[in-house]
C-alpha cells in the first residue's frame, strides 16, 4: 500500500472497465475487407504491381489474427497500455487506408475496392473509438502519439507492398 501523500505507482495496468469497443478495429477490418476482396487484387495489378486474390486473402488471414488479438487483449479487464497501444495504431491505420482509397478513387476517377467501407464504416468507427480512448483516458499523449505514428507507418507499408 502507498502512503497516503504520494500516488500509487503506475505499471501500465489499466483497471477493470467494459472495453468491449476495443474491438471495433476488428471489426472494421472484417467488413472493410469483405468489401476489398472480390475486386481489390485486379484494381491494385492495374494501378500498381501484379496481385491475386488468392494473395490477398492469405495475407489478410494474419493481419486480421492480429488485430483480433490486440483488440481482445485491450479490452480484457486489467490490461496492459501496450495493448491498447497497438489497438489505436490499427485503428488509426485504418484512416489513414480510408485517406488512400478515397484519394486513388479521386485520382484514377473510378472505384477503389474498399473505399466505400473505409468512408462509411471506418472513419466513423475511428471517429468514436478516438472520443472513447481519450473519454476513458486509456492512453496518455505520448501514448496516443506514438499509436498515431505507428497506425501511419502501418498504413504506408501496406501501400507500399503494392507497389512490389
């Protein structure tokens, strides 16, 4: 027990709470992908370097796996800040995707697979999931900005795979 005039030390733990929301970035990423798969490999091989879909599907296999985890490790009572962390990255990431499908749909002036996802469904879940994190006070600033940094870098190496 700590003394009473001085704070209890800070480990990272964050206490019980219902995190549920934590998911969200899962979930996003099940439906954004639902929407990608049937025609995102044929406009990337147009756009960028040659893909297929049997690619595309294995190497989200993992990614979602991923997400799923450090979504599910956040919202379990009495979880690590790291956790968190990362889930904020994944959403973030997802942001900054719904930026680069909207803008190759802008610049190629067609549809970009996933773009309808990433504008209805992701930006607006980011958006709450964001006012949640800092209403609840998951993270701290640093925290946040690492996450921020992280989801952006994320993002840039799934847009860079497409050029390979």
């Amino acid at each position: 027990m700590s003394h009473p005039m001085t704070a209890p030390r800070d480990h990272g733990w964050i206490p019980r709470a219902d995190r549920r929301w934590l998911l969200l970035p899962y979930a996003v990423f099940i439906v954004h992908t639902t929407e990608e798969m049937p025609g995102f490999a044929a406009w990337a091989t147009r756009h960028f370097a040659h893909k297929t879909t049997e690619i595309f599907a294995l190497s989200h296999i993992p990614l979602i796996l991923l997400v799923l985890a450090a979504g599910w490790l956040a919202a379990r009572p009495g979880t690590h800040r790291v956790a968190v962390l990362w889930t904020a990255a994944f959403a973030w990431q997802f942001v900054v995707n719904a930026a680069f499908h909207l803008t190759t749909a802008a610049i190629y002036g067609e549809y970009s697979p996933g773009m309808v996802t990433a504008a209805t469904v992701a930006i607006p879940a980011a958006g709450y999931f964001f006012v949640r994190l800092r209403a609840d006070r998951l993270l701290r600033r640093g925290e946040l900005v690492t996450a921020l940094l992280l989801g952006t870098a994320i993002a840039a190496l799934a847009i860079g795979v497409l050029f390979v």
